[in-house]
C-alpha cells in the first residue's frame, strides 16, 4: 500500500531530529495530531492541506494549488523548508480548532448557537473551498477569538458559496474568490465577498443537484428564528411520496405528480427516524409524524394543513414561491451590505 502524503512528511520530520528526546517528543506529538483528526473526522493529509491556505495567505498567495508533496518539500528564498518539528505543534492546533468545531460540543468557545447552524449548512457544500478560508480565519483571529463575529463570517461565507454554486455549480467558479479573501483574511484588509442572487430558474435548476439538502437546511433555519439546530443526520423528505397509489390522491394522477415530485417545494428536511417512518405514506398520515418533528415548518405548517386538503401540484408550488422569495431575500441582504 503507497505511503501518503502525511505518512512522507512524517518520515523527512523525522529525519531532521538529533537527540533521542526530540525523536520521542516527536512521536508523541505526531500520535495526538491522529487521535485529534480521528476524532474530528478529518484525515491527517485534510489537516496538511487546510493548513496549506493559511501558508498561502501568509505568503499572499493566490495561485492554483499545487500538489501537497511539491509544496511541503518546497525551500523558501533562504532555503528552508515548511516541514519541521515546530510545524507539528501548528498543526495540532488547527486541528483541535476543526475538533471543537465539527463535535460542536456544548463548551465549545468558537460557536455560538448560530454559527453552528451556518457551519451545518457548510458542511453540505459540495467542495472543501470553505474548510481552507475558515482555517485562515482561525490563524488570523485566533489570538482575540470572537465567536459572535465568527458567526457573521460563516453566514456571510455560506450566503457567497451558496449563490455561487447555484448560478455557477463548479468549484473553478469560486476558487479565485476564495484564494483572494484568504489573504485579505489573513492580512487584515477583508472587507466582504462578491455576493450574487440566484433567479428562480437557479433554484428549479438545482433541485435535485448536489446542493439540494443544504439549500433545503438553510430554508428550513430561515423559516424561523426559533428554529433549534437540526441533527446532523438529518434526511430529505419527499412531502408527496416518490410511490405512491392513485387512490391516495383525489383528481390527481401520477402522471400530472412526476412532473413536482423532486420540485423543491415538494421537499423538506427531517429527522431520519421520522423520515423513514413516514415512508411512502399518503399525506394525510405523514402528518402524524411531522407533528413529532423538531423542524418548526414540519410541525407547524405541515402538520395542520388543511384537513380537506391534499399536498397536490398547488400546494407545492405555493411553498416553492415561498421558499425562493425568502432565501432570494437571504442573498439579497449581503448584496445590499456591499453598497
């Protein structure tokens, strides 16, 4: 099995040490960094590369990447190299800041309830760009940490990435915005990203794309401010059943539903063990299990629609217009803020 990038860079740390005290402080500080990112559900080479961008932006840096081998074993202009024994320590302590918060655990100094909220958007991101510019936000605050102005940034970020990918779903589309803001970051001078709309066409484009839960999770915390953070586990549910009989719905046939099935005004996110109960069941009975739901538009909206009323092509469509204006207002507020 080939040796990966983290397994050589522990290999040439290694080389460099002298004394018998060194080699053994060494590999114990290398055995915390793995139980660190185990734990954190990251990799040792994740924690190499997000702390890769920080050395980016330290150096102003926004070049495409290179390869994590090329750049690690790189010499600077006085011929020293990344990789050393102190760079161990700077590692540890960007990953046990990943640790804290990706556990979200309830003494957690970084997050407040709102950024972990944010941060669970993120993490349904299709691409990684957002774990770099979080981890230089880290290096360029850590001294005079404040959770509150944490939070801004993470909604501002998740308002950037999200409107970007729906206008524009591919990681190129994003990469030189990110590379920039890294150093501006890291250097002081970030002011704000250059944030777009999505049109509806965008939405109804991505409505079954890559994108869809997260979108699907923001609506649901814009929904209401006393939304409480959702778990992680947390399910798509296809209000209006993917199988279905034509008896479950009066006047409406499966022909005329397969063209809302996966609308996005036909989903909702759900506890996963509500989710797989309500199963393929007719509306009518899936609101049972939406009235046990911690998600407030499942409990409140869904579970007492109208009892002479089935979730038809109206229905979703309705809830569609709905869910676009209000997160259409979300990315429009950033825009806003820029002028």
């Amino acid at each position: 099995m080939p040796l990966s990038d983290a397994d050589i860079f522990k290999s040439e740390i290694y080389k460099t040490l002298i004394t018998d005290h060194e080699k053994s402080n060494f590999v114990k500080k290398w055995k915390d960094l793995i139980e660190i990112t185990e734990l954190g559900g990251f990799s040792l080479n994740d924690i190499f590369r997000y702390y890769t961008h920080i050395e980016r932006a330290k150096r102003k840096i926004t070049d495409k990447e290179i390869g994590l081998r090329r750049f690690y074993t790189a010499v600077d202009k006085n011929n020293n190299k990344i990789l050393s024994f102190s760079l161990v320590d700077k590692l540890i302590d960007l990953a046990k800041f990943w640790q804290d918060i990706l556990l979200n655990s309830n003494d957690n100094i970084f997050l407040d309830i709102d950024g972990a909220k944010w941060l669970q958007c993120l993490k349904l991101y299709p691409n990684e760009f957002w774990r770099y510019i979080v981890s230089v936000y880290y290096a360029a605050n850590k001294k005079d940490f404040n959770s509150s102005k944490f939070t801004l940034f993470l909604k501002e970020l998740l308002a950037f990435l999200y409107a970007k990918f729906l206008i524009s779903p591919t990681s190129s589309a994003i990469k030189t915005d990110i590379y920039k803001a890294c150093v501006e970051i890291y250097h002081n001078n970030f002011k704000s990203f250059n944030q777009l709309v999505p049109e509806k066409i965008h939405f109804k484009n991505n409505s079954s794309g890559k994108l869809t839960k997260g979108i699907l999770l923001l609506y649901a915390y814009m929904y209401s401010d006393k939304q409480e953070l959702l778990p992680d586990n947390i399910e798509v549910e296809h209000i209006c059943p993917k199988k279905w009989q034509n008896t479950n719905y009066n006047g409406w046939s499966y022909e005329n539903a397969q063209k809302y099935l996966e609308a996005l005004g036909n989903k909702i996110v759900l506890e996963k063990k509500l989710n797989i109960q309500c199963g393929n069941n007719y509306f009518g009975k899936k609101k049972e299990k939406y009235a046990e739901s911690i998600v407030i538009e499942a409990k409140e909206f869904l579970a007492n629609y109208q009892d002479n009323m089935d979730w038809n092509e109206e229905s979703i469509i309705l809830r569609e217009q709905k869910m676009i204006e209000k997160l259409q207002y979300f990315f429009e507020s950033y825009q806003k803020k820029q002028k």
